[in-house]
C-alpha cells in the first residue's frame, strides 16, 4: 500500500476499533480496487463496526459486496479517464502556445488567460 495515511487509518482501526467508521464515499477513500477490498476484507473481520457513507451504502449482504467490488473498479477507471483527460488538455493548450500552470514570478495572469510582466513593484 503506497498510502501511508490509509495505512495508518487501517491499523488504528484494529488497534482501537471505533462504533462506525464514516467516510465521505468510496471514491474519495480508496483510489485503487485493491486498497477498497482491503478495508471490505477488514470490516467483514469486524461486524461490529458500522460502516456510514455520506453518498451511497456499505452492504454487507453477497450483492452489496458485489456492488462494492464494481463501484470500486468504477471509480478506478473514472480516476483514471479524467486524468488523461486532463493530461490531454494540458498537453493541447500547451501545443498551441498556450500557457499551462501557474504563472511565473514577475509575470501577471489576466481574465483572459494571457500572461504579462507584471511592471508593479515589489512591496516591501
């Protein structure tokens, strides 16, 4: 697991086991199936922990983990497509002489995108 915080979170859950576990859903906790079937595999070790969602259910029934393992992969594949989605754009705007990023120190950003030296002094 390369999310040292989720770790850390996984094993405080064993340490000291809460009522409930509340996460906002499960594409904001987990990035990859793997570390979702993880903490799956964990809360069927623990029934006593509640498990609450802010948008969507945890279910612990055959169909829920089913649900569960899908919504997993799904929110992978969604991650991933707008990523390259927004990597595509960078590398477009870019192409076209655009300005990707922040602005540089020294330089000003307008409403219109455009970037200029910004002529203003420094404060002191």
């Amino acid at each position: 697991m390369q999310r040292p915080e989720l770790k850390r979170f996984l094993e405080r859950l064993q340490a000291d086991p809460p009522t409930v576990v509340a996460v906002y859903d499960q594409s904001r906790t987990f990035r990859k199936p793997a570390e979702a079937l993880e903490f799956l595999a964990l809360m069927e070790r623990m029934p006593q922990i509640g498990v609450a969602l802010v948008h969507g259910r945890f279910d612990r029934s055959p169909v829920g983990e089913f649900a569960y393992t899908a919504l997993a992969a799904a929110h992978t594949m969604e991650r991933k497509m707008t990523a390259a989605k927004m990597r595509d754009a960078i590398r477009y705007n870019a192409a076209q002489g655009e300005m990707v990023g922040q602005v540089p120190i020294d330089y000003r950003g307008a409403k219109d995108f455009t970037v200029s030296v910004d002529e203003r002094p420094l404060r002191q």
